[in-house]
C-alpha cells in the first residue's frame, strides 16, 4: 500500500515539474537528444528538490512510464473494490 502512494506521489512530482534549463547535449540542434534538466520538488516540502537532466527522449520515455504506474494502480483499485 505505501509503495502504490509513494509510486502515485512520485507521479505528481514527475508531472508536475517545469524545465529549468535546456542545453544542447553534443552542439546538435537534435530535439531528441537535447539535455533537459528539471528540478523535481518533494512533496510536502518547501527546501526539498533534486535536479534531474535527461534527454527529451528519456522524460517521454519516464513519463509513459509513470503513465503506465499510475493506470496499473487505478486499475488494480478498481478491481480490489476499494
């Protein structure tokens, strides 16, 4: 049970996230591998964030993901009748 909210809050988190600064990773003007660097806050908590840098693929790639937690919980709620 705490894994699922913890899985869910770190959905928020990773959503609800702006970039802070992007940089091209190689000189290239490639969307695809282009350095993103997003700081990630805590929930509950006014000091605590991390700074996460992915390439553009990698955050889609981190959000279907996410995505796909966030339905798997919804869906196995749905389904214990809860």
């Amino acid at each position: 049970m705490i894994g699922r909210v913890f899985y869910g809050a770190c959905a928020v988190a990773l959503i609800g996230t702006t970039a802070v600064m992007a940089e091209p990773r190689n000189g290239s003007n490639d969307d695809a591998n282009k350095q993103i660097c997003r700081s990630i806050s805590d929930t509950g908590s006014r000091l605590g964030h991390v700074r996460e840098c992915h390439t553009a693929q990698e955050w889609a790639e981190l959000r279907r993901q996410m995505q796909q937690n966030i339905d798997r919980i919804q869906n196995s709620r749905a389904a214990n009748g809860n």
